[in-house]
C-alpha cells in the first residue's frame, strides 16, 4: 500500500461493520468524524487518537496538538493526554528528554493534563513515531460535528492552507527546498508557520463557538483543504462552491508548492479551521476572529449534494480536486 491514509472507500467499509452496543456512545467511528462522542451524565466525553509518523523535528509539540485540533472542533475543551512513543535503537537519552519536555510543553500551552502514556525501543524503526489521545469534554447541547453543516451555509476558514504542510517541509527538507530554489528566507519563514499563525486551531475553534452557532467545524488535515471539504460534505450529506481566489495560501507556501511541483489544497492543512454557520452570523463571527488576532476568511457557500464540491475559479467552475493522499505523501514516494 501507499504512503499515507488508506484510502477512503475501504476506510468506509471497514467502519460500516463496526457495531455500537453501547448505548453511551453519541458519536462512534464514522468518516469525517474525527473523535468519538461518550455520555457522561450532565457532560460529553470528547475522546481522540492520532500519530506523527513523518516529523522528527518537535515530534512531542506536534501530538499534543494535533490531537487538541479535532477535540476542539468538537465544541469541547481539551483536558488530558495520554502518549504511546516508539524509538528507534538509535535513540540517545538526550533525545528521548527533549521529547518528553515537548509533550509537557505543549500540554502546558493548552492547560493540558498528561496522565499517562508507554515508551518503548522498538526493533525496525527509522524514526520515532508517537500516538497521542486526548480526552476532553464538552456541555451536552454544545457539540459541533462535521455532519452538521447546513445547505446555505457560509463556509470561513481560518489562517491559511498547507501551514502544516510547507512547515514540515521547511523543517525535514530544507536541503530538498533549497535544490529546487526557494529562498533561505521563505523556508526560515514557512519552518516557523508552526508557531506563527501556528498549527493550533484550539483558540480558533474556542473563539467560533463563543461569538456564533457554529453548524459543523473541521480541521483539515491529511489531504489538505480539498480533502477536509470533501469529507465535510460526505459527512453533511451537501455540496459546495468555493472561490477558488479567496482561499488563503501564504506566498510562502505558493513558493514552496511551486518548487516541488505540489498542489497546495491536497497539503497537509493543520491550522486552519473550516467552519460553517449562518451567512447573517458570519460578519459577526470575522470580527470576534480579528480581535482574538486570527485571520478568517468567508471562502464559499454550502450548497445542494447533487453540485457536488466545486471550485469557483478564473477559468469557470470544475469540481474540486481529490487526493489519493496527501502531496507530501506522494513527495516523498517520488
């Protein structure tokens, strides 16, 4: 198999056969779906899991939020985490220390409780690899789900695309950067998209559910924004049309996509928060985002299944690309 995801089709059919027996469970495996929804009581138990298996770089930093990311986007609040880290036997002390004070760091961040985790040298590894699952929770009444966008929708994003992405990039492959032509200024520029805007959308996502009914949030990742649109509306059960020139892609990320021939809507896309909500609430919603400091963007509408997911360009409207799995997945294969 091919670097990446499976693909979606087979990842479908494998959830379809899961049955649900406990009657707890609000919210069990589904495409599109990022985290699992468990009744508790007066409250909802917001329960995620996912790996950093190519960065090397910060590896620590990256699980802790990435994980947050789609237990955010559930309307809860992140509170614990937990760490599977697997080493190669090359793996030094130092290393393994610097690791651990990632984790806590980020944790830290967030007001993030560690509660446990396993560490472990692994025989056949080339890098370390780390599985991180949030637990957070949320008032019931106040949960947001992808499958709850709604025909008519305004569609915001947050920050930008392919931030994750050009990130990972800059930091694994500078050396890939700089053989194709990009500046030593762009790729010291892009290295530090992690940070700044950052590939956090915890606070984002705090600051929709705050200022607006937000009917359905996501956090594209693997496949970039096309592949996060995608499922949104395969979860929905809609369409859309986007405008293709109000999709915002830092010149940076231009730069670096441009270099190694990679299209940026199928790029790692951590960072930025697609949401839907209401189109009267969507002023309201861009003001509360600027003055919290996060850039947002109204990028397209929610529209009937049968248009599919559109991209609105210069040339006219086509259908949204889809990815296999993501560009830097297909990069690194050659």
């Amino acid at each position: 198999m091919k670097l990446g995801k499976i693909p979606p089709e087979m990842l479908e059919d494998m959830l379809g056969q899961v049955k649900l027996t406990d009657s707890r469970v609000l919210l069990g495996p589904r495409l599109g779906e990022d985290a699992a929804l468990i009744d508790y009581g007066e409250r909802v138990l917001v329960a995620k899991t996912d790996p950093i298996t190519f960065a090397t770089d910060l590896i620590g930093w990256y699980v802790v939020h990435i994980n947050a990311n789609d237990v955010a986007c559930m309307g809860a609040k992140p509170r614990w985490f937990m760490a599977t880290l697997l080493l190669p036997q090359s793996s030094d002390e130092a290393g393994v220390r610097d690791i651990f004070k990632q984790i806590t760091g980020a944790c830290d961040s967030l007001g993030v409780t560690l509660v446990g985790g396993h560490t472990e040298v692994t025989r056949g590894l080339e890098r370390p690899v780390i599985v991180g699952c949030m637990l957070g929770e949320a008032e019931k009444g106040k949960i947001v789900t992808t499958s709850g966008a709604r025909i008519g929708d305004s569609i915001v994003l947050t920050k930008g695309i392919a931030l994750e992405g050009s990130a990972a990039l800059a930091r694994e492959l500078p050396h890939d950067l700089r053989a194709a032509g990009v500046a030593e200024v762009a790729i010291a520029q892009a290295a530090e998209f992690l940070f700044t805007p950052g590939i956090s959308v915890v606070r984002d996502a705090s600051v929709a559910c705050s200022a607006a009914e937000a009917h359905s949030m996501h956090d594209p990742t693997e496949g970039g924004l096309a592949t996060g649109l995608h499922e949104v509306a395969k979860a929905a059960g809609v369409g859309m049309v986007i405008e293709e020139e109000l999709i915002p892609i830092a010149p940076q990320c231009r730069l670096i996509c441009d270099a190694l021939g990679l299209d940026p809507l199928g790029l790692l896309a951590s960072g930025c928060l697609a949401l839907t909500l209401s189109p009267q609430d969507a002023p309201g919603l861009l003001s509360a985002l600027e003055k919290a400091g996060v850039q947002a963007w109204e990028i397209g509408r929610v529209t009937g299944a049968e248009g599919g997911v559109l991209l609105r360009g210069p040339e006219g409207v086509k259908p949204m690309p889809t990815f296999e799995r993501d560009e830097l997945a297909r990069y690194l294969d050659g």
